[in-house]
C-alpha cells in the first residue's frame, strides 16, 4: 500500500488500485499503446474523487482515460 504526499488520509494505491476513500476508483494500466501506460478511471466521481485521481496521474505522470468514454 502507498500513501501520497498530499491527500494522505484518504487517498491511497493498492497493487496498481488508486483508492479514493474506500472506493477503487482508478487503475494504473501499464502494459497498453501508450507508451508509458496511463490510468483507466471506472466512472464519473465527485470533484474531491476526481481531484483524487488527476493527483496520481500527476505524480506518476501518466495520462487519464475515462472508462465511461472508451467506446
């Protein structure tokens, strides 16, 4: 489990699972056709969540991609 620099309370990644709160919320995706892989976000969250996830991306600095977009 790793905790993060900011939003240490609620905010953590588990095995490539971001966690917001106790929710899976995002998952860091490596081996894809981007080439250093990005996050696959599973739905459409509250703007603290989001806030959440585009922190990760962030710091691991890879690219968002929104599950409910992917067609």
């Amino acid at each position: 489990m790793k905790t993060f620099k900011k939003h240490k309370k609620n905010l953590r990644e588990v095995n490539g699972k971001i966690y917001s709160y106790d929710t899976h919320v995002a998952t860091i995706v490596r081996d894809t056709q981007f080439e250093d892989g990005h996050i696959l976000q599973h739905g459409w969250w509250s703007v603290t969540t989001q806030r959440h996830i585009n922190y990760v991306a962030g710091e691991y600095d890879l690219k968002v991609i929104k599950e409910y977009e992917q067609v």
